[in-house]
C-alpha cells in the first residue's frame, strides 16, 4: 500500500518498479524506484524500504507520441482509425498551443530558448460521458 492504495507490481525494470493499482488495472503503470517499494515477505510481514540515497535513472528522450501504443496499454476496446486520426489531430493542437504559449513566456521574460519552465501546465478537462456526433462528421468531413 502506497498512500493508503494497493498497488500490484507488474514489472521491474532498470531500477523502476511498475504498479497498478488493484482496484482498477487500466491506465499506465505507477513507477516508483525500486528500492522504494514497500512488500511482503514469504512469511506475510511487511518490509518497508530503507530511506537511503539512491541515484535516478535517467530519462531517455523520446520524440515521437505513439498513439497506438497507449491506446494499447488503456484500453481493451478496439479503436478505431477514425478516433485515432481525431485524437492525433487533438494532440497536434495542444502542442501548437503549448509552444506558443511557451514562446510567448520566453519572450516576456527575455529569454532566448524555450525550457520546460516556459511550458504550462494544462488541466485535463473532466471526462465527458456524451457521444459527439460531430466529432466524427468532423473527421468524415477531411477525409
């Protein structure tokens, strides 16, 4: 338990435990450094980690979104081409957004390159339960 939510570790790789939550297998993996990931023992008694200084695996970069993939990794339902082509153009939008609005604060602030620090944070609007017709009449429309 983490936070009072009980994680099931999936995988362990390269020094990062992946969790899901065990009330809900669906979404990404929690990540946390291994050594920081509380378990039972074979005989059932809890081993909390050790607070000890431990070294970060770096991030590697990855520059291209592949939305396939975590469609993969969220879903079980099928997709189709049609919403796949409708959440990329989505993504295309908030990217264009964000740079723009990262340009925007660099400038104010005189800086010269855009850093994580010009970037804002967007809020995920809350989930909508709808079906939006004109989404797809929308995609339609462009092919």
């Amino acid at each position: 338990m983490i936070d009072g939510v009980t994680y099931h570790v999936v995988r362990i790789q390269n020094g990062m435990a992946f969790m899901h939550n065990v009330n809900h297998y669906k979404g990404r993996p929690r990540q946390m450094l291994a050594t920081k990931v509380p378990y039972f023992d074979e005989n059932g008694v809890l081993i909390s980690p050790k607070d000890e200084p431990t070294q970060i695996p770096p991030r590697k970069y990855v520059s291209k979104v592949n939305i396939k993939e975590i469609i993969k990794e969220n879903t079980d339902l099928q997709v189709s081409k049609k919403a796949v082509m409708f959440i990329h153009e989505q993504l295309e939008f908030i990217c264009e957004y964000l740079i723009i609005n990262a340009n925007e604060t660099a400038l104010k602030h005189n800086h010269t390159r855009i850093g994580p620090e010009h970037v804002c944070h967007m809020q995920v609007p809350v989930l909508h339960t709808e079906v939006c017709k004109d989404h797809k009449e929308y995609i339609e429309d462009g092919m």
